[in-house]
C-alpha cells in the first residue's frame, strides 16, 4: 500500500500546523482507500518526520512518497527533507520510499493565485501547449527556469524513462 507524507517546515504557531492536518485531511479524502495520508513537520513541531514516517507504515504502508509541502526548490526540501527521510526510512527496511519535488511552477498553482486575487484565467492562456513546452522566464526569454514542478520539465522525465 502507498503512503504520502505530507511534509512542511513546521512552527510556533498552531494554527500554521494545522494547516498542514487539513491539507492531509483533504488529501486523504481525494485519495480514498487508494493511499495512506499522513503528515510530518521538519521541525518545530510534532509530528516530526520519524514519527510521520513510522505513522505511515503503521497504518500498512510498504511505499511511502514524502511530498515537500513547500513550494520552491530551496534547501529544505532538496537537501534537508530528503535526508530527514532516508533517516526515517532506515528503521523499515521493507518499505521503499521516495521524495517528490516541491510545487515549483505549476498550473494549478497559478490558477489559485487568480482565484484568490479575482482575475479570471484568460480564456487564451488555457492549456496553451506553449507552456507545456518550455518554461518562461520572468523576463519573457524561454529557458528551464521554473525547477521540477515545470511540466515540460515533467514530461521529459515521463518520456525518458518510458525509453
């Protein structure tokens, strides 16, 4: 059974790491019974990642994805995160694992900040197969700028490991 741990950075605040409970809520009632929902704090807060990860497999996982609830590539979810995991994972030999990148650019993100600002999604913008090709720089100039969550940068991942 696949487990998604849900990681943030953690903090003094409560209600901060609350958050992160309703978005695991949220998760695991989009999931259903297909994966285990769990979620961890890389500090600051309980539950830490060893016990997240250990919630996961308590709860039947033989696969758990660590998802960095963090939306750049910065270092806590390229190098701290990743290590926090491996660490944890050490303790349950039988159980792969894995770590997604963080947000990055994506789509989706983009559309919440429109709903959130009240523009709407110009109709023109939708699924432009431009975007899906190439990443754009702030200044306008097409470069692979956007990190892992870039769904060009995805696809090509997708297309090289189907060879």
């Amino acid at each position: 059974m696949k487990a998604i741990l849900l990681i943030d950075h953690g903090s003094v605040k409560t209600e901060a790491n609350h958050m992160l409970e309703c978005m695991g809520a949220l998760v695991q009632q989009l999931a259903g019974n297909e994966a285990i929902v769990r979620i961890a704090h890389m500090e600051l807060a309980e539950p830490g990642v060893d016990d997240g990860f250990a919630a996961c497999v308590a709860a039947g996982a033989t696969e758990v994805v660590a998802f960095p609830y963090m939306l750049s590539p910065g270092k806590h979810s390229t190098r701290d995160i990743p290590r926090l995991v491996a660490s944890a994972a050490a303790r349950f030999p039988h159980v792969t694992y894995s770590v997604t990148p963080a947000f990055g650019v994506n789509e989706r993100l983009a559309e919440a900040v429109l709903e959130r600002t009240g523009v709407p999604i110009a109709v023109e913008a939708r699924h432009d197969a431009a975007c899906e090709t190439v990443c754009m720089r702030p200044d306008g100039t097409p470069k692979r700028y956007c990190g892992d969550g870039c769904r060009a940068i995805a696809s090509e991942s997708t297309a090289a490991a189907a060879r």
